[in-house]
C-alpha cells in the first residue's frame, strides 16, 4: 500500500498548502483529493510534486 503521508510533512515544512497547489500550480482537484485517501496518481504527478516542492519521490511517499 501506497501512503502520501510524507507528502503532508513536507509542505507543511516547505510552507506549501493544498490551496497554493490548487491556484499556484494548478493541480487537478480531483488527484489532490486521490493524494488526500491514498488512492493511486501517475508518476507524472508524483514528479510534479518533487519538482513544486523541490524534494525526492520518499518525501512525497511512502511504501507500507
């Protein structure tokens, strides 16, 4: 199973919120909302994530 859990940390530590990804960077409400219950995203979006947050695929996600 696939947790965003380290996802969560991160922006909090980068002072990144899920508002700012949405109007900032324009995510996609719905994969926020997929990040949010552990549900499956493209590695596309995992990238994204690092690039915004300027951090490895482990800060995003974790393997449980």
């Amino acid at each position: 199973m696939v947790s965003y859990a380290p996802l969560w940390e991160t922006m909090k530590r980068k002072g990144i919120s899920t508002y700012a990804l949405l109007k900032k960077y324009n995510f996609d409400a719905h994969t926020l909302n997929s990040l949010k219950h552990n549900k499956s995203v493209t590695v596309n979006t995992i990238e994204s994530l690092c690039i915004i947050l300027e951090c490895t695929p482990n800060d995003v996600m974790e393997f449980i």
